[in-house]
C-alpha cells in the first residue's frame, strides 16, 4: 500500500489551483464524480486532489488521505470487516476507488490506479 493523494476542498477553485502552482504543483487531471469537479495536482511523487464545493454549501474542512492498492476487490475480501462509507467507483480514467471510515471516523479512500 503507498499514499496516493490528500484531497482538500475549496470554494474558489482557480485560485486555489494558481496557490499550489507558487509551490511547484502542476495540474495533471481535471475530472468530474457524482457532480463533484476534482483537480489533482502533482508535486513530484505528491499529489493533491482540490474539490470544488458550491458557495452555498458550507466547507466542512473534511479532508481525505488516500491510499493506493494493488488489487481493490482482492484488498476489500481480505478486509471484509472495514467500514466502507461510499462506494466502490468506477472512474472513467480506469480506476477504482472506494471511501471507508477509520477509527474515530475519518475519510480514509483506497484507490486502485490501474
């Protein structure tokens, strides 16, 4: 299992792109899930996922870390007693994706990239 990508919501998207580019960041996918638009940005191995969220919609400052594996369905067997909150997703890019809760009730995704 690797980390794969902390996700950070933001109500001003453009900006918050051009705020991570002062950093080094260069955007490397815009894509849309459930009417949510993501933009992942990478800094070297690093990448950070910007969720736009609605101006009339409050931010709940609910961040997300999120690990790859190597097999999703294989990994999610072999754990049955995780507590999945969302999903599994099919991404149109090819991967998969699935949310589950920790232990004092964090976002916790587990991504399988190919």
């Amino acid at each position: 299992m690797n980390m794969h990508h902390l996700g950070i919501e933001t109500q001003r998207l453009d900006e918050s792109i051009e705020f991570y580019k002062k950093f080094g960041f260069e955007v490397e996918s815009i894509m849309e899930l459930l009417g949510e638009k993501l933009v992942f940005l990478k800094l070297g191995v690093f990448q950070l996922e910007l969720v736009l969220v609605e101006e009339s919609l409050k931010l709940s400052n609910n961040k997300h870390i999120a690990f790859e594996v190597e097999d999703l369905d294989v990994f999610l067997e072999e754990h049955a007693e995780l507590n999945v909150s969302e999903g599994p997703y099919q991404l149109d890019n090819g991967w998969k994706n699935v949310f589950i809760l920790g232990p004092s009730g964090e976002s916790i995704e587990l991504l399988q990239t190919h």
